[in-house]
C-alpha cells in the first residue's frame, strides 16, 4: 500500500482516549497512579498518545477519564513554577521537557462515572466533536503502534471506501483468545481487508482469522448510534466490537488496514516490560548502557537457570 507522507491526508480533528479503565492488571502500582502515567523511559503512555495525535493533525485530544484518575489530565497542565526553577538551574532541557505535553495539543476532560466498557467511553465522546467532523479516531494508550503514522493509511482507505478503518495485527492462532478478532474478506490491496465481523476474544478453533484489533480506530460517526443500540455484552460491559458489528450489519463499510510494524501492550507487566527495553535501547542516552547490562542480566540469568 501506498505510504507517502505528501499525500496523507489525514483531517482528523478529534482523537478520543480512553482512559477510564481500571487498570486491574497493573494492581498494586494502580491503586494510587493511573495506568495511562507509568513511564515508557522517562515519558507516560498518555503523552506517547498525545504526540501521535498531534504528528497526524488532530487539534484536541478528548480524554476519557474516571473521578479518581485526574491526574491524567494534570499531566497536561503548564506547571510554571517548576519549569521557572529548573531554568533558573540551567536544567533546560528538564524544562523543555516538561512543557512539552502542554504545547502538543488542547486536551478535553470527559469524565467517565463508572468504568462500564470501552464502548460507553467512546459514546461519551459525541458533544465534543464539530457539527460537520463526520469522523474521529480512537486511540488506546496503552497500545504503542510504530510506525506512528498507521492513522494516515487508515485515512487513505476511508477517503478511498467510506465508513469506519481499524487497525488489525497478525498473531498466531493461539493467540487469539486475548484480543477482538476480524473476520474479513480480501480485496485488491493485500493489506486491507473488507470486514464481514468481529468475535471478541474466541478460543482458537473459534477465531475466523487470526488477525486482531488494535489500539487504533478511524470510526465514522455513525458509531454513536451503533453504540446507543448496545447492550452489555462480554464482561458485562458495552462493547465497541458490538457497536462496530451493528455498522457491519447495517451495510456500512468496515474495513481494517493490516499493520506490518511494531505494537506493544503497555496494558500488562509482560507487555509494558518489553516496551521499556524497546524504547530503552533506542534512547541515545541511556541506550548504549541498557544494551550492556541487559546482555548481563541474560547471561547471569541463563547460568541462573541452566
Ligand atoms: P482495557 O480493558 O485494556 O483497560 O481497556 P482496563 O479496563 O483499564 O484494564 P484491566 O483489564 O482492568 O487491566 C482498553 C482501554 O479502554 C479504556 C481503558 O482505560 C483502556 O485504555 N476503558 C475501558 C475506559 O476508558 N472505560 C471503560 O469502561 C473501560
């Protein structure tokens, strides 16, 4: 497919985060710090998002937040003081650093009253969009999809079929019980599929494919009504999967582009681990060191367990 960045038109206003959820899996450290402020190196998930909504062009990021998680959205506020005394210290480029979410986009606080699934999150969403946005993205910040620029094919296949895109992943068949998995049709373009439905989380026998969902939606705005027809549906929560399925069911285009590049799950330790290491190694400063004591560690640990 076709990934020039001269023609990427994105023209995507809003992107609506999710950050409402719980967190469970990431208890203890959750009791007390929202899952969507854990530092990949030194930068929370919620500001990795941020960045990425602003490379594409989105102008506000509405952020779906629950009562006891405020701090979120703190993470966006100016901070003056702070950033005056690590001036005045000649810690600049600590300032900078801390300056750097505010001057990215303009954030919006939703709030979130009980955390009754990813579906009621996005619908939350619907007074904060322009009369005429006929769509808006999803991203999950705790899903990490590099290269960043995935939403700018997404919006290539949109303007090219209509509707709604996703993102999907290939894993293996055994895999699958741990994500929302497509169930598709080919077309001209190997890397996008035209899908036919969605099953959430099925044992492997199940799965129609074994390619999965991903932190990443290019949803038209049709979806609020999907999501309005919903009702509870695995864990007891409402499903964007379900709302999504409606829209199929209803003849709406569906389609997903199928990402060839990198993804880490920072929603769980086995995931958020790697994607320390990952983004660790790649850091100019503290890469070269993290590379050699992880060849350590590895070493120590295979004699450890020999
Ligand atoms: P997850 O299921 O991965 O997040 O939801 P969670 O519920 O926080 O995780 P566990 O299972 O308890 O560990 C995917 C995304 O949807 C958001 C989450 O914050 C996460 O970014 N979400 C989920 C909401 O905003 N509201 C909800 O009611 C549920």
């Amino acid at each position: 497919m076709a990934t020039s960045r001269d023609e990427a038109t994105v023209g995507v206003r809003t992107v609506v985060v999710p950050a409402a959820g719980m967190g469970t899996r990431f208890l203890p450290a959750t009791k007390t710090v929202p899952k969507e402020l854990l530092p990949v190196v030194d930068t929370p998930g919620i500001e990795l998002i941020a960045q990425e909504a602003a490379a594409v062009g989105a102008q506000r990021l509405a952020v779906i937040t629950a009562p006891s998680k405020q701090e979120v959205l703190r993470h966006f506020d100016t901070f003056p003081e702070l950033v005056e005394m690590l001036r005045a210290r000649g810690k600049d480029e600590q300032a900078d650093k801390v300056e750097r979410a505010n001057q990215l986009i303009a954030p919006i606080a939703i709030e979130q009253a009980k955390p009754l699934g990813l579906g009621h999150a996005v619908s939350l969403a619907e007074p904060v969009l322009d009369a005429d946005e006929d769509a808006f993205a999803v991203m999950l910040p705790d899903d990490i999809v590099l290269p960043a620029t995935v939403l700018e094919d997404m919006a290539r296949v949109r303007a090219a079929k209509g509707g709604s895109v996703l993102c999907a992943f290939e894993v293996s068949r055994e895999e699958t019980f741990n994500y929302g998995v497509f169930d598709v049709e080919d077309t001209e373009d190997e890397l996008v599929k035209k899908v036919v439905g969605m099953v959430e989380k099925p044992e492997p026998d199940q799965a129609p494919s074994n390619l999965v969902a991903t932190g990443r939606y290019l949803l038209d705005r049709k979806i609020f009504a999907a999501l309005r027809q919903i009702t509870p549906g695995k864990g007891g929560e409402l499903q964007l999967t379900d709302a999504i399925d409606k829209l199929i069911a209803a003849g709406e285009p569906v389609h997903v582009v199928v990402h060839r590049g990198k993804r880490h799950d920072l929603g769980n330790p086995g995931g958020y681990i790697p994607a320390c290491v990952d983004f660790g190694l790649h850091d100019p400063v503290y890469g070269p060191a993290l590379y050699k004591s992880l060849k350590a560690i590895m070493t120590a640990f295979e004699a450890e367990t020999r």
